[in-house]
C-alpha cells in the first residue's frame, strides 16, 4: 500500500496542528485554549458543512441511489453497536458494552470534515447527499444502544425497575440533541435557499472553513492528549478495540459502498461514517440514560485513539483502499 497518501494527510495543515495539540500537553506547554471558543467552532463546522450539504443536495435532488445511500448510514448505525456489544461482552457489564457500542454505531462529525477536506485537497467529488447520511447516523446508535441495556438488563434482573427509564427523554436527546438539531437544521437552510443562499453566505461557509477546522483541531488534540491516561482503565482490550472495530467498519462501510454503486468521493465519506465514533452526542446521552457506564472508557477510547487514529492514518488508508477496489 502506498504510503504516498498517508505523508500528504499528515502534513496537512489541520493535522499537523492537531500533532501540536498532543505535543503541548506532552511537553507540559501551558497552551491552552479558553473553553468557549472550542463550542463555538464546533458549532460553526456543523453549521458550515450541514449548510453546504443542503446547497449540493439542492443541486442533486433525491434521486434512487441518494436514498439507497441514506437508508444503508442507516442500518449500518443501528448495526454497529449490535455486533460491536457482543464483542464487548467477552470484557465489559452490560451496561459499559452498550453505551462503547453506542458510542462506535454513531458517528464524528469532525472526522467527517477532516476526510471531506482531504478530497477536496486531492479534487475528488462528493455529494451533499452524505451530510443527511451524518446527520442520520447519530441517533439510531443511541437508540439501540439502550434498547441493548433494557433487554440484556432485564433478562440478567427480571425484577428491574423501569420507574426511572423514560422513552420520551431518550428520543428527545437522540433526536434533538444540539448538535443533530444545527446540523439537520442547516441542511434544510440549505436546501430550501439553494444557490441565492449559498452566494450570500460563501465567504463565511467557503472561505473560513478551513482555518477554523485547524484550529479547532488543535485543541482536539490538546483534548485527545489529556485523555490518554484514561485509556489505562480499559486495558489492552478495549485500546485494542479502539483501533481495530474502526478499521472492520470501515471495511464493511467500504463493501457496501460497492455493493451500491458509490462513488469513490462518497466511498470514502461512507466509510468515515462507518468507522468514526462519537465523543459529543452520544456521551452526553449516554450519562444521562447509563448512569452505570463508566463515562471515562467510552469517551477516551473514541476521543484518544480512535478520533486521531482516523484522521491520521485511517482516512487515506481507506481512500487507498477504495481506489484499489473503483481501479482508480
């Protein structure tokens, strides 16, 4: 495999500051980066890439193979966190095996950006289309992950009470948790605006995306760093598990992606989607409906090894792999 595409990603601009992240906290630099500013960039990538997902689906239109393609992020978000949970079973309680499959069923919106700016850099086509594909994968994952808790929970203690379990509070933050709400609402924006609305606000959508993902990686990895010693608690296991369930999903994402006729583009996007795994969404879900898993595991193994695992070295090793399967 040519080592060609992993070099050009890693000196990328975003990526190397994502390695001064990491070497600040390393090499005990004060940097630090006020707490705001990170949420507000995090808000501003959901915003900027929803928004640009709603103009090119605009452009596009539902067509037969967009919905196939919606309806596959679909059912590879509520399958992960099945066969991920079985495997995590052999290590882990029930209750900590469901919300890791959770947290690896859903998606990262950042590694998302990351591998959408690394097409970019090489011009290779994507649709909008798989911006409704990320903001679509985020929920099913929770869901399923606690229907995972409620079953096996319940065989394991029939005598389980469900006083405190609330459907209603499950949906609301799967569905309409901060950042699924922006990211649906701005592709909408950007559908029903469609090229008047993308003229009007390309110099702050266009122009500025790509310093700020910079810098909003930088304090990712001062973050990332930070969370490291967490990973101890979990053992070989589970940092086993942190780099290999993304390279297996990737590779299921990558077949289907075949099977379905995707383009090399919207492959890659598919398989970051696949493979990626959330350390915002599905936590903050997950302590409030799991209060038994322990939030330390399944936010270190998604946030210090799987996180920079795939912008670093994953996302060109799957183009690569997808350029050798579309014989391009």
């Amino acid at each position: 495999m040519s080592s060609s595409l992993i070099l050009s990603n890693v000196l990328n601009p975003p990526v190397l500051f994502f390695f001064i992240g990491l070497s600040a906290v390393f090499l005990k630099s004060d940097l630090e980066i006020p707490q705001p500013i990170p949420k507000l960039f995090s808000l501003y990538l959901l915003f900027a890439i929803g928004f640009k997902g709603g103009h090119e689906l605009h452009e596009s239109g539902l067509t037969p193979d967009i919905a196939i393609a919606l309806l596959a992020a679909v059912v590879m978000a509520a399958l992960v966190p099945v066969y991920s949970f079985f495997i995590l079973r052999l290590k882990l309680d029930i209750h900590n095996a469901a919300a890791i499959a959770a947290t690896y069923g859903s998606i990262s919106a950042v590694t998302f950006v990351t591998a959408s700016t690394f097409l970019a850099r090489l011009d290779v086509d994507f649709g909008g289309h798989m911006v409704a594909a990320l903001a679509l994968m985020e929920s099913p994952a929770i869901i399923v992950g606690l229907l995972l808790v409620r079953v096996f929970a319940q065989q394991q203690n029939p005598n389980l009470d469900d006083d405190d379990f609330s459907w209603e509070e499950v949906l609301r933050e799967s569905c309409l948790n901060g950042s699924v709400f922006l990211l649906v609402g701005s592709l909408l924006v950007g559908v029903v605006t469609s090229e008047q609305g993308w003229e009007s606000l390309e110099p702050f959508t266009g122009e500025m995306f790509y310093g700020v993902l910079t810098f909003f990686l930088l304090d990712m990895g001062l973050v990332a760093a930070r969370r490291f010693q967490d990973l101890r608690k979990g053992g070989a296991f589970l940092i086993s598990f942190s780099v290999l369930m993304p390279i297996l999903n990737a590779a299921i994402g990558i077949a289907i992606a075949a099977l379905i006729g995707m383009g090399a583009g919207d492959a890659l996007l598919f398989a970051v989607l696949c493979a990626s795994a959330s350390y915002i969404a599905v936590p903050a879900a997950m302590r409030l409906t799991v209060p038994e898993a322990n939030p330390s595991l399944y936010i270190s193994m998604a946030l210090a090894l799987t996180f920079p695992f795939n912008i670093i070295v994953g996302i060109p090793i799957y183009f690569q792999c997808i350029q050798l399967f579309w014989g391009s």
